[in-house]
C-alpha cells in the first residue's frame, strides 16, 4: 500500500470514531488525531514519507515492527508505546487495509481506556467488535 494510501485510509477511519477532533499543536504539517484531548494518531511527512503514528501495546510493537518493514518505532515520541507506520508501495508487502484499520482502532482504543469513565465516548472493551480483548 502507497503512503498517500495509507493516510487517507488512516483518516478516513479515525474521523468515523466518536469524539474525534483534529488539532495542528506542532504546526500545520503535523495534522493530530485526538479523543478528548488526548492524541491518538498523528500524520506528517517523515523524510518526504507521509507517515503516521499510532500507540501501540508494547508487545504488540515489537511484534509487529520485526513482522512489517513498514512498521517502526515511533518517530518523536515514546518508542516503547508508539509506532510510525508508513507504506512502501511494494505490492508484495503483507501490510494491509485491514491491518491498519486495526491499528487505528487499537490506538484509539488504548487512548480511550486511558480516559476518566465519565468522559470515555465508547467502552474501549467492546468499540469495534473489541469484545473480550481488554
């Protein structure tokens, strides 16, 4: 999957989830994803890459980026809890659609376990068919 492709998809997606706002704290060529406030997902230009990053459960990152080449620790922020996806534009690569809908959906989702219970918009157990993953 291209780049380009991987961001519209990426935004397209995050925009349908409740509560999501989005914010240019770090300039305009940084555009941040946030569920009350709190960032979930950013997308930039890293090296002329359009590149996203997501929060990630840690082993779940590990896993992941020595599964994906288009997978690495997150550029600029906690590398233990984030992660920079881009696309490669191969077509052999096994990185998907589907695999990112699932990234954005967790990240958004570990933001939102994150939240006081009064001011979570879902119930990140269960948002997404989640059900039984938290």
């Amino acid at each position: 999957m291209d780049p380009d492709t991987v961001l519209r998809l990426a935004h397209d997606q995050a925009m349908q989830y409740p509560s999501v706002v989005i914010d240019h704290p770090f300039g305009p060529e940084h555009t941040v994803y946030k569920v009350r406030g709190k960032m979930f997902m950013m997308q930039y230009e890293l090296r002329g890459v359009p590149s996203i990053n997501l929060k990630i459960d840690p082993l779940d990152g590990e896993v992941l980026r020595d599964a994906y080449e288009e997978i690495v620790v997150g550029y600029h922020m906690n590398k233990r809890h984030w992660i920079t996806v881009s696309g490669s534009g191969d077509p052999a690569s096994a990185f998907d659609a589907g695999l990112l809908h699932d990234l954005v959906l967790e990240s958004y989702c570990l933001v939102v376990a994150k939240l006081p219970i009064k001011d979570r918009p879902v119930d990140p157990a269960t948002f997404g068919g989640r059900e039984g993953e938290n």
